[in-house]
C-alpha cells in the first residue's frame, strides 16, 4: 500500500513538472532582415536629446541598421527596388523599451522553484552572470514584447555581491543569441544605515548596528581581496585563478559599473561614497531617497535606476505622490536617470503606464519636457547606464533597427504595438495573452451566436505596406 502511494506521487510530482516544462513560448524567434524596410508618412522619436520629434517622417533600415530618417518627402532612391514599404499615418515609431533591474527570463513561474534561476547560494557569487540563466522558451518575454519592451538588462538576485546584470535581447533562439553584453554591471545589495524602529523589527538598535557593521567589512573584504588578487593576477599568471575575483576586472578598472541596490538616502549617500573611494562607477538602484542627497549625486554623476513607482513612499509621513514625482524631479534636479516597472517578470508590461503617469505628476506643470524626459527614461537612458548606448536607444543612421511601431502614444494605455523589429528582425507579436483572449472568445461565441445582422467586433488593422515610390 505504502508503495503503491508512493509511486502516485512520484507520478503525480513527474506529470507537475513535465507540465511546467512544457508551458513554454510557441512564438517563433525572428530571421534576419533579408530586405530594406521602409516606414514613412509615420511620427517619429528619436530619443536623442535635444533633436524634436519629426511629426511626419521616414525611416530605412537594412540588415538590422538604421541607414536613415528624416522629414517626408522621403529623398529620391532612398528605398531600393525590393523595399518593403510601410505607409503609416497616424502611428508612432520609437526605439524600443527597456525592462531595467529585472528578472524577466530567469523566473517562469514565482510558486515553481524549479523555473527560478534568480538567485544563488551565498553571500558572495560575484562570478554568476544573469545572462547563462536566461530561458528563450520563456511565456513572459513576448508579453513584454508586445508593450513595446524589446531590451532588457536583466539583474541576478540573493546575497551581497549578486553577480553580474546582462543586457539582452527579448528574442533569439537561444539564451547566447539573447546576449547583448554578458557583463553590465556587478550588482550589490547596501545593508540598511540606521536601525530600523519598526512592530515586525525583533532585533535591537545596536544589534542592528552590530550586523551593518559586520556586512560592511564583508564587502570591504571581499573587494579588498578581489583586487589584491587582480594585481597578483597581473604580475604573475602563475597564480591560481579564482572565477569570484577574476570577474570583477571591469569593476576595478571603472570599465564595468557597480549597480548599488538602495533606497534610503544613508544607504545611497554610503554606497556612493564607498563606491567613489574605491575608484569604481558607481549607479544607484532603487533610488527612493535620491534627491534627498542629490548634491552627491550630481557631483559624482551617478544616475539613478528607479524601480518603479508603483509603490508607497518611503516614510509614513511622506506625501504619497512622491514616488510618482520622483522622476521627474530628478530630471528637474539634473541628475541622469532610468525607470523600471519595478514589477515581477509578468508584468513588465507595466513599465510604459507608468512612465505615462509619472509623466502626468511633474512638478511644475510642463508635460511636454515631462513626456519627453520620460520617453528617455525607457529607451536611451537604460543603454546607456548598461553601457550598449552605441548600438542601442535611439533612433540614428547607423545605430541597430530596434523599434517599435505604435497605434498612438505609447504612454496612453489603449494604444498598441503594430510591429516591432529587434536588429532588423521582426517580432513575432502573439503571445499567451492573445492566444487565451482568442480561445475565451470562441468560448463565448459558441455559448452566445452573434445574430447573422451583427457585425462582428471591430480590430484595428496595422498600417497598410505600399510598393517602394522612388
């Protein structure tokens, strides 16, 4: 008897698992631009500061590159024989979003353990890289895709020193041909500076003291062996290699930044400090208490990540639009920033309404610069604090055909993604969300017909492809 149920569940464990295993992505990754493409009669922004937007322009990308925009009329030969033409009036293209401090691809399923490869064991795995971990079968990428979202600088979680943040592309067959850049930052978590007064906070302040105190020295000592072995490294290869210490090369040099993960303005204000005497590049991410310490901030540049506003505040007493202000206030403040959702892998797809209301809460009333400073936020800022801004976060000739294609104005939450491009390569836009809306439908209209004098549910159609015009 004991066996028999024993077996059941082993049965019953193996048919849960082979049932995560296989509710993966169908969404077929995109072929490589084969023929020039051509946007035109289409709004264009490029998110390059200081150059408007181009109400009723053109675009031409070929092999993956931008090899132009501008203003309508579109020049004589500019499109090659062969072109696919797009003629979109009415519509919007920007460079695509990012999702910033994310675990987009490296957890499927929050309540599955086995789909969670976010964090490691240990304090101290310096050497991990988010981008190894990724999963290219995963469902949650094509829904992001299809807000807008095609970058994404995906960041390990757990411990102190987390690891390394990867930059990669939201689609490819496989988590290499995903990978951007493996190495964009070393994550670190900043213990907490003053003690926290709290019902749920067992421990005393000076326990709390004791336990800041001792995190401190473990990253102090971590670093401090970590370049000693460098410099040993250096003057004689003979030394053994240790993969923790090897990885922090672009660190110590100020090649690779170090993403400070903290919130609370003693948090920030320490990490920077800590980060500045060291000689590394410091970015703060979280950023919640920034501008309480943005002298700080803007002496030393250090741009701030902001993982979503979807939150509360701080501090009790702090008004509770503060967090939806935050961005806009730092760019008031003249400190660089970027936004994240701030929001679990499955709902990145937040990301463009928040940047829409942070948008809408600025702080002296000019929505305009507000949208503009916003649209920055989720295109070129987030390349260029994961260092790939050569490539990637703007519209310009020469840079990668990485796009999006809107209905209207992607901060407005009823418009919607027509086509998007990574590289050149056009995404593949269903995703789990549509194929269940379609399957509910047919649900309903087999429960309920449409009468045969009804006309069936209106959707719109993307924009309409034309034959090249020289």
């Amino acid at each position: 008897m004991n066996r028999t149920r024993l077996m059941a569940l082993g049965a019953a464990l193996l048919a849960s698992v082979s049932a995560v295993a296989t509710a993966q992505s169908t969404e077929v990754p995109a072929a490589p631009q084969q023929k020039q493409l051509v946007i035109r009669n289409v709004r264009i922004e490029p998110c390059v500061p200081g150059t408007p937007p181009i109400e009723k322009g053109w675009i031409a990308f070929d092999r993956g590159t931008i090899t132009g925009l501008g203003a309508e009329p579109m020049p004589a030969g500019t499109a090659k024989p062969d072109a696919q033409v797009i003629d979109a009036p009415g519509h919007l293209v920007t460079p695509g979003f990012w999702a910033s401090a994310t675990t987009l691809g490296l957890v499927e399923t929050l309540q599955v353990e086995a789909t969670d490869d976010t964090t490691e064991f240990g304090d101290f795995h310096a050497e991990v890289h988010a981008s190894t971990a990724t999963n290219p079968d995963s469902d949650l990428p094509p829904v992001a895709r299809n807000a807008g979202i095609l970058m994404a600088h995906a960041f390990p979680q757990g411990g102190v020193v987390s690891g390394h943040a990867s930059v990669m592309r939201l689609d490819g067959w496989t988590a290499m041909d995903r990978t951007v850049k493996p190495a964009a930052g070393v994550v670190v978590h900043w213990p907490m500076m003053e003690p926290v007064q709290s019902r749920w906070m067992a421990k005393s302040a000076d326990e709390q003291r004791k336990d800041r105190d001792r995190k401190l020295a473990e990253i102090d000592r971590f670093f401090d062996a970590a370049e000693a072995y460098l410099k040993a490294r250096a003057a004689d290869a003979k030394v053994g290699r240790d993969a923790r210490y090897e990885s922090l090369a672009g660190v110590a040099s100020g090649a690779e930044p170090v993403l400070i993960d903290a919130n609370w303005p003693g948090q920030i204000e320490a990490g920077v400090l800590w980060a500045v005497r060291r000689g590394y590049r410091p970015v703060v991410v979280g950023g919640l208490g920034a501008l309480e310490v943005q002298d700080l901030l803007r002496k030393h540049k250090v741009p701030v990540l902001v993982r979503g506003i979807n939150r509360l505040p701080l501090r009790e007493h702090d008004d509770p639009v503060a967090v939806y202000e935050l961005p806009t206030s730092l760019a008031k403040a003249g400190i660089a920033f970027s936004l994240a959702s701030g929001d679990e892998p499955a709902h990145e797809r937040s990301l463009p309404a928040q940047a829409g209301r942070a948008a809408a809460h600025v702080v002296g009333g000019d929505l305009a610069a507000a949208r503009a400073a916003m649209l920055l936020s989720v295109t070129r800022s987030p390349a260029a604090i994961a260092g790939v801004e050569d490539r990637y976060g703007s519209l310009e000739a020469g840079k990668s055909a990485t796009m999006v294609l809107w209905s209207g104005d992607p901060f407005e939450i009823t418009t919607a993604v027509r086509r998007a491009w990574i590289d050149g390569g056009e995404c593949d836009l269903n995703d789990r969300h549509k194929r269940m809306r379609m399957k509910y439908e047919e649900k309903r209209l087999q429960r309920e017909p449409v009468p045969a004098d009804d006309e069936p549910p209106v959707v719109a159609d993307p924009p309409k492809e034309a034959a090249p015009k020289q």
